[in-house]
C-alpha cells in the first residue's frame, strides 16, 4: 500500500523538472512573439519610408512648380509693370496637384504606419500576464505549504 501512495505521490523533483521545461517553452514562445512584432515593425518602417519619401518628393516637386510660377509672375510683373492678364492656369494646377498628392501620400502612409505597427505590444501584454500568473502561483503554492505546515503541526 505504501508503494501505491508513493507512486501516485509526484515527487518535487519532476514537479520543479516539468515547471522549468514550461517555463523554457513559455519564453521560447516569447521570444518567436518579439522576433514575429520586431520583423512587422521594421517592414512597417521601411514602408513608411518608402511612401513618406515619395510624398515628399511630390510635396517638393509641386514647391518647385509653384516657386518658378511665382518668379515668372513676379518677373513678368515687373517687365510690364501692370498684373499680368494671361493667367498660367496649367503651371498652378501641376504644382498644387503635385503638392496636395504628396500631403495625401504622406497621410495615407502615416495613418497606415500608425494603425499597423505594434511596438511590441503583444509580447509585453504577454509577459505582464506571465507575471501575473507567476505571483499568483507563487502565492498560491505558499498559502498551501502554509496550510500543510499548520496541519502537520497541529496534528502533532
């Protein structure tokens, strides 16, 4: 009977043993998690770069447009003395088409930059809740061995 009880009985030694092969696997996970957010994270950048750089060389590109037009009236202005009549209708949309396509460029990759990158903010929702269990294990398994303490001596 004594072999019986002992056989069903875990010993501490394989209990500590498949804690720590948790505990391992746990921070294996973990670490595949950060390694998974930080590899979104950087394709993330790099594509807020790639579009962030293209809608500043539209934004620039119009600016230019924009600064000959403006020195074109300016000169012309000046050669005539009076304001011009013919209005340059085409320069001015070209470069205020070029610059509201870039602002739209950058807004659209910002907003998208923002919606999709993580930060890491799933491995450390995960590690605070891997806390959390562990200072209620810990807690938990001290309350028992109180409890198993105060029986043992007061069965004494």
């Amino acid at each position: 009977m004594s072999e019986h009880a002992r056989l069903e009985t875990p010993s501490w030694a394989g209990e500590w043993g498949r804690l720590f092969s948790d505990l391992v696997d746990l921070l294996a996970l973990r670490r595949q998690l950060a390694e998974l957010e930080v590899h979104n994270d950087l394709q993330q950048i790099k594509r807020l770069g790639i579009f962030g750089g293209l809608g500043l060389t539209q934004c620039l590109v119009g600016m230019a447009v924009l600064a000959v037009l403006a020195g074109s009236l300016i000169d012309q202005w000046i050669a005539t003395s009076v304001i011009p009549t013919s209005h340059p209708w085409g320069s001015l949309l070209l470069g205020a088409g070029f610059v509201v396509c870039g602002l739209e460029t950058l807004r659209r990759s910002w907003n998208r930059f923002q919606r999709e990158f993580s930060g890491l903010k799933e491995s450390i929702a995960e590690l605070r809740e891997d806390a959390a269990w562990l200072r209620e294990w810990s807690v938990s398994e001290s309350l028992k061995s109180n409890v198993a303490d105060e029986a043992s001596a007061g069965s004494s």
